[in-house]
C-alpha cells in the first residue's frame, strides 16, 4: 500500500511541479514494487555536507553511479563538489577534507541537481543511511524548484540490519558502518567520506546484499525498499 501510495503521489506532484528539472524527474514512471530486482535501474548516491541538518547545513559534494540491473556502469560515475556560502566548518572539513579553496572554486548546487534528476528519473535510489541523502536532496528541491523530491529508495544499513536479524545475529552499531559491512562481503576498500567512492560503495553493497538473498531466481525490489 506504501508503494502504490508513493507512485500516486508522483503523479500528484508532476501536477503540481513547475516546468524544469524536478518535474521532467516526476514525468517517469518509478519502477513497480513487483518488478525483479534485476530488471530495475539503481542510482547510488552519496553526498559530504558541512553538517547533518538539511535545514542549516549545505551539500559540499555529490557522488553517484548508475546500475542497470545487477551492473554497475562505471562510465555514468559523477563527482561534483558543490560551491557553499560561508567557510566550512573546520570539524568536518577534517573528515571529508574539502577546503574552503576546493568549496569556492565548486559549481553551483542548481547545475548539478539537474543532472542528477535525469540520472534518477524512472531508477531507484540507494544510499547508506539515507536519510541524510533524502534530507538534503528533498531540501534542495524544495529550495530550487519549489518541491520535495519523492524517490523509492534502498537503504543498504536498513537492509544490513534486515539479513542480520533475519539470522538472529547480534551486532553493534558500528557494524553497520558502510566500511564496516563492505569488509563483511569482501568488497574493494575505497577512501572514506569521498561522496564518489561512498556511492561506489553502496552500489556494490547492495549488489552483495542481493546475491546474498538470490537463489538465482531473482526477487521483487519490494524485498530492498525502505
């Protein structure tokens, strides 16, 4: 019922949106619930920003890759990082290590917003711990087109968290740390806090967690959406 509610509310919000990006994003059909896994486009995304409130605290880069199915195509991969006002705060500039330099020299968070859109257009997203992408995300939107942004979306901590209480496993945590759980399956090690390489790894996460649960059957993307 959730998932039909959303995908009426797609079509509520392409009524109501403006002509532009945002409503270009709202005119494709999102992928139905029922449909296998393997059959649907993905987009992992990951962003680095100067705080966790999307109200107060700026987008300072974007990262994301395009999946078709259970590939990821490396040619769509983008990395942006985003001009902001005001000088990064210097507690998390050490963690994403972008400079001040780096922020001013950016390109403007409405260029790249739209280019994302098309990405996402008719895919589904995934994240690690998404609600800081779809709190940014929806408040740029909102911000620059006049609307939130509605997108089914995969979280791989929530689905983490699924697998690990479905096999009464106990953990921390920290074991659900994006890095953390990539070691669990064995996955290439990329830097950290690099919303490109964060995206890279949510990708192949996801795809770990799917092959985990596959038979070879394939599986409704029901199964993966928050």
């Amino acid at each position: 019922m959730k998932s039909v509610g959303l995908e009426w509310r797609r079509r509520w919000y392409l009524k109501r949106t403006a002509p532009g990006p945002l409503r270009d994003y709202y005119a494709g059909p999102f992928p139905a619930p029922e449909q296998d896994y393997r059959t649907v486009g993905y987009v992992a995304v990951d962003l680095e920003t100067t705080g966790l409130d999307p109200r107060r605290d700026q987008i300072l880069s974007l990262g994301w890759v395009v999946l078709n199915g259970p590939r990821v195509d490396l040619k769509s991969a983008r990395h942006q990082v985003v001009r902001v006002d005001g000088a990064i705060p210097a507690q998390t500039a050490i963690i994403h290590q972008i400079t001040d330099d780096q922020a001013a020299a950016g390109q403007d968070l409405a260029a790249t917003l739209p280019v994302l859109l098309a990405d996402l257009t008719g895919r589904v997203l995934i994240a690690h711990h998404a609600k800081v992408e779809l709190g940014f995300l929806g408040q740029a939107c909102r911000r620059l087109f006049g609307n939130g942004l509605l997108v089914r979306t995969i979280d791989t901590q929530v689905v983490a968290r699924r697998l690990l209480d479905r096999r009464d496993v106990s953990y921390r945590g920290s074991d659900l740390r994006l890095h953390r759980l990539a070691e669990r399956f064995n996955l290439p090690r990329y830097n950290a806090h690099n919303a490109l390489s964060d995206a890279l790894t949510a990708a192949e996460l996801f795809l770990a967690q799917a092959a985990y649960r596959d038979n070879g059957k394939g599986l409704p993307l029901a199964d993966f959406l928050c």
